[in-house]
C-alpha cells in the first residue's frame, strides 16, 4: 500500500511540475528571439521570403496557444504582386491536455486581414507551382489504426469560436490581361462539433458584387466519413443568384455518394453575368432571350455514376421537364429524357449577318440578261479572275468522345419555332454507340400534314457519315415557303419521300458529296408568278414585252418532281404538271454545288377541258421554256429554235416546200414570189402571236 501511495504521490508532483513548468516557460523564454528561427525554416520548406513582422507570443497552459501578427509568404520571382501569402493577425488557442487522447478543443481560431494572391504570368506559370516544387515529397502514408475516427487523425472535435475576417482573394492572369479580386471575405462556424450541426456563413463580394453562403453541415457523426452528413445550404449571389440545396452526403471517405435536392430561384443570366462585369458570351437574335431561367432537381451520385431526376427547368417561357443518368465516365453511358411544352429557337440562334459589298467593288447589275436567240445556249458568265487571299485552314471536329458514348435518348415537344417554320408535337429518338447512332423515329406535325424519318450518323471515320430518309404528307406548302423563305411562289398539299445519303460536316461538303432521290407530289395548288398557259401561247406577253395586269399564276391539280442526286448534282428525271390549259413536261439538272439551273419545259395544249367544267377548244402554239440561270437569279426563255423547226414541220406539206421558199420560187416552178410570201407567212403565223 505504501508502494502504491508513493507511485500516486510521486505522478501528481511530476503532474503539478509539467503544469508549473508550461505555465512558467512562456514568462521566462522570449519567444520573439525564435523568430528568425523560424522565418529560416519556413522559407527553407517552401522556397519563398518569409518574414513574421510582428510580435509573436506562445501559451501552453491550460491552452497550447499562438498568436503573431505581419505575416508576409513573398511571391515567386517573376511574379507583380510583393506577397503571395499575407496575415495581419492569427490567434488559435487549443486545450493542451485533451490532445494526448485525440480530442480537440479550440478555444479560438482567428484569421484577421489574410490576403492570397493567385498569380499567372504571361508564359502561363502559377506562383503556387513554385511553391508546390519547393514543398517536400509527402511521406508514405500509414494504414489508419482500426477504430480511429474513420481514418481522421481526431476522435472529436469542438471549436467555441472560429472566424476568418477581412479576408482578399486575388486573381491575376497576365496573359489574358484579367484580375479578379474577391474583398471582404468572411468566414464564421458557430458551434463545431462532431455531434451537432456546424453553421457556416460566408460573406464576400466579387469585383463589389456581393456574395453570400448560409447554411448548416453535420453532424458528422462519432465517426466522421463514415456516416451519413446532412446537408442545408443557401447561396446568394450579385442579388441575382440564389441556390439552395438539401440532401445527404453518405460515406464520404469509403464509399462516397449523395442524394441531394436542387433548387436554383428565377434569375437573369443576362443580369448576372453583367455583375461579374463580364460581356453575356453569347449574341441572340432576340435581345430579350435568356431572362429568365429556374430549376429544380433531384440529383444523386457515386464517383462512377450520376442521376437527376424530377428536372424541371423554366427557360422564359418554356417548361422544360427532364431527367437523366450517365455512368462509366471514361466511356459515358448515358440516358436522356426531355419534354418541352414550347420553345420558340429562332430568339436563341445568332443574329444572321447582313451581307455587305466589298469596299471598291462596283454596284450589282440588276437588269436582266437578253434571252438567248433561236438556237443559241444562254451564255455561262464566267468569275472574273481575281487573286484571293489564301483561305485560313478549317479546324477538324473531334469526333473522338462520339465514338466512346453510349447514348439513349428521347425529346419531346409540343409546340417549336425554328427559322420561322412551326411545327408541333415531335417526338426524336436517339440510340447509338460505338460511333454509329441511329434517329427513329423523328416525327411532327406541320402545316395540316406530317412528316416521318430516320436518319444514320456514323462518325468511326474522319469525315461523318449521314443516311436520312424522310416522308412527308398533307404539308401545306404555301404557308411553309412563306415562314422559312419568305417567298410565295407554290400552292398546294404536298406529298414526298426522300432519301439521301451525304458525307461531312459542313453546307459545301455535304452539297459535294450528296447522293440519293426523291418523289414530290403537289396537289390542288397553283405555280404563283408565272403564266405557263400564256407563255406557250403568247411569247411576247409570257417574256416581258406585255406586263400582265395581275400577278401571273398557274394553277394545277397535280405537280409531280422525280429527281435522283448524284455528289450533288440533282437530275430531274421527271417533272408533269397537269393544268387546267395544259400539261407541261420538264427535265434537265439542278448543280448544288454551283448554284445553277438547266431546265427544259415542254407544253403540251389540251384541245378540250372536259371534266373541268369547261367545253371551250384550246388552241395556240406550244412553247418550250428553258430555264437557266443561278438560284438567287433564274432565267427564263422560250426555246425559239424548237418552236421554229416544230411549226415549219407542222405548216409544210413537204420537205422540199423549204427549199422551193427559200429559192424564191411558186408551186409548179412559178417564178413570181407573191405565193412564196403567202406561204413563208403561214409557215411562220403564230409565231409571235396572231
């Protein structure tokens, strides 16, 4: 028994000698002498002037303290800024007995007055790497011991008071000439512990616009990392933005996932990339779009798989309901659901650019061009030769991720707008992977009528690849042509199918490289601008010697247009229009690539209208209508050497009648040439019109 009340007497003594030594250490030993010691060994680890301008002073009991004041890290040369790293005050006090069994008890953490300045040069360097390449290499960590706090170093933890105030955060890129700086950085935990929620409440303002972080964290549990961590936190941003999002963080250190709910109040992207002082990166062709956006989301995820779902996204005036997945990162899988009730995309698309002359170059010529005389080709107008500047290299799509990506999804939508055409209820499908992806169905409806198609895209190669095959029917086009091409010039219910083939990723490789055919009916319609019935009748009226009183039209009940593609150039391999005065015929090729026509339109009279409500005989003479010229400025001609030879042949009653006329001489070799007159005039009557 003596023994052990020794042992108990001799423990409290040394307990009594260890307190009274820390208490009495610090009143005897100058801290401030320890100070270039100090500054020496910090400046050796990190590379960098390092300097404590301030007094320092140490406590060791009851609280292991200390408190220094100046502090200044200097910035890497090469770098504006003096200092990378600077602290006006630091003041932590933590409960020294507690540490011996891993509990930390801190009286007060203080940071007042930290400036940190991150700084890129115009070779591109940080300052930090300097930093991060003075740094020793990090030792081989230990397995956690078993029972230890999911593998902290702590059992618990509890701060009465931490808060960092007057805080800088400086960004500076040299190479982009931009220097962001967040001023007036707060920071307050209230009641850290491991056992309740931590509220955390950041201040700051970016460039003077305000930002702000509200909310709770935790508990964190017994044995943090390990156990599920509640989440609550508000965001506020510029007084434009505000986030808020609820949910669970769940093994954050083993098996880390989370399930939170996310909720994103209306704002302006317009307004708030504005407080950033930025420009709005992108110019729409309605100033007012992206005004008004909100969502809300449920969203979960493990580091190999993420899932949002219950998505419901108010982009101005449309509602936009979706969810999705995506796993396997390195490869993407990912499933797409989207619903959109109306969107117009037109306010979205870039304002298209005028087109202007170039300075020096002389004013167009707007008068047309003479028709080609009777037996004469239009005249090809060949470019003037010009030395243009060498065109700047186009930048290749990377095709790359499209050929990892396994994608399944589907859009649909109920009412759209886009480059003026409208269109409702579609539904698109889209499935692929390994490069290859498949649309089917793509369907709508437009314009009283449907249309149906699906559509290939292989992107395995350099150049994609692109197979679509689409049927229309019950369009009506005159509302169509006026929407998209702001013309009038076809009226009908039309019917088509199509099915073309085509390489590349851009309008003139697609055009060079095109392939495939095509079927278009209209029907119960009328060709608007042009007179084809007076055109085969009257020449000097149909081409512009006699101005028609109204607009010209042609109505029709069927208007058919077979047509094959091949690398771009169409070939009209058939083309009936069946007017109430006639039928016309046409053939001849369409170029893509140059923009060009070469069409032959051939009439034909119809002798009676029966069936049409109309017993009137039709007669007068058939005109053949070349058609030539470029898409922005089509020419029209009548084709004067088919109709001469049609009506010599028609109004001769034999071959050698030609020769007797142009010989000068009668019938029965009369030499007197009144006759010979008379019959060149009724071989020609009709010509030029009666």
């Amino acid at each position: 028994m003596k023994a052990v009340k020794w042992i108990l007497i001799c423990a409290i003594g040394l307990i009594v000698i260890v307190i009274g030594a820390l208490l009495i250490i610090p009143m005897f030993v100058d801290a401030q002498k320890y100070k270039p010691y100090v500054e020496k060994q910090v400046s050796r680890a990190t590379g960098l002037p390092f300097s404590i301008n301030g007094e320092l002073e140490l406590s060791l009991f009851p609280w292991a303290g200390i408190e220094f004041s100046d502090l200044h890290l200097g910035n890497p040369p090469g770098f504006t800024e003096k200092d990378l790293l600077a602290v006006k005050s630091f003041d932590v006090k933590v409960k020294l007995i507690p540490l011996l069994s891993r509990d930390v008890q801190v009286d007060r953490f203080l940071v007042d007055g930290m400036k940190v300045v991150l700084e890129k040069n115009k070779e591109g360097k940080v300052n930090l790497e300097a930093l991060a390449a003075s740094s020793k290499a990090p030792q081989e960590q230990k397995e956690p011991e078993k029972g230890s706090a999911g593998g902290l170093p702590v059992k618990n933890i509890a701060v009465a008071e931490m808060t960092v105030s007057n805080g800088t955060l400086l960004w500076i890129d040299a190479a982009a000439g931009t220097r962001k700086e967040i001023t007036d950085l707060n920071l307050e935990l209230d009641d850290v512990s491991f056992d309740r929620p931590v509220h955390i409440m950041v201040s700051a303002n970016l460039d003077r616009k305000p930002l702000a972080l509200d909310g709770t964290v935790g508990p964190l549990g017994r044995e943090p990392g390990r156990e599920d961590i509640p989440l609550d936190i508000a965001v506020k941003a510029f007084e434009e933005l505000s986030l808020t999002v609820k949910g669970m963080v769940k093994e954050a250190l083993e098996q880390p996932s989370f399930d939170l709910a996310l909720e994103i109040a209306p704002f302006s992207p317009r307004k708030l990339v504005n407080a950033v002082g930025e420009a709005f990166p992108v110019v729409t062709a309605d100033p007012d779009a992206l005004t008004r956006v909100s969502l809300k989301a449920k969203v979960k995820g493990t580091p190999s798989a993420v899932s949002v779902n219950d998505g419901i996204m108010n982009l101005d005036q449309s509602t936009i309901t979706f969810s999705a997945q995506a796993k396997d990162f390195a490869k993407p899988d990912v499933m797409l659901r989207m619903n959109i009730d109306e969107i117009d995309v037109d306010r979205y698309l870039p304002q298209p650019a005028e087109k202007e002359a170039p300075a020096g170059a002389p004013a167009e010529d707007t008068t047309a061009s003479p028709a080609p005389a009777a037996g004469e080709k239009p005249a090809v107008e060949k470019p003037t030769p010009a030395s243009a500047p060498t065109a700047p290299q186009e930048k290749k799509t990377d095709y790359g991720p499209l050929r990892t990506l396994v994608l399944d999804a589907e859009m649909r939508a109920g009412k759209v707008k886009v480059m003026d055409a409208r269109v409702q209820d579609i539904l698109v499908k889209v499935s692929g992977k390994n490069g290859i992806f498949r649309v089917d169905p793509f369907d709508l409806k437009a314009y009283q009528g449907t249309i149906a198609g699906q559509a290939d895209l292989d992107v395995r190669g350099e150049r994609p690849k692109t197979a679509v095959n689409l049927e229309a029917s019950g369009i009506m086009v005159q509302p169509l042509l006026k929407d998209v091409m702001k013309k009038d010039f076809l009226e009908g219910a039309t019917q088509a199918k199509m099915s073309l083939n085509m390489e590349g990723d851009d309008p003139d490789a697609i055009k060079r490289t095109l392939d495939g055919k095509g079927d278009l009916r209209f029907t119960d319609g009328a060709i608007v601008g042009i007179d084809l019935p007076g055109m085969v009748r009257n020449m000097k009226a149909a081409f512009g010697a006699e101005k028609p009183a109204e607009r010209p039209k042609t109505d029709f009940s069927e208007f058919l247009v077979q047509f094959t593609i091949d690398n771009g150039l169409v070939n009209v391999t058939q083309m009936n229009l069946a007017a109430p005065a006639l039928r016309v015929a046409a053939a001849g090729d369409i170029d893509l690539v140059k923009e060009t026509l070469d069409l032959r339109v051939e009439p034909k009279i119809v002798g009676t209208l029966k069936g049409q409500q109309d017993v009137k005989e039709r007669a007068g003479l058939m005109v053949p209508v070349l058609v030539t010229g470029t898409f922005s400025s089509p020419k029209f001609a009548p084709d004067l050497k088919g109709v001469v030879e049609s009506q010599i042949k028609k109004r001769l009653k034999a071959p050698g009648d030609l020769k007797d006329i142009l010989k000068g001489k009668g019938e029965a070799g009369d030499t007197d040439s009144a006759p010979v007159q008379e019959k060149a005039k009724e071989a020609l009557k009709g010509i030029f019109g009666k």
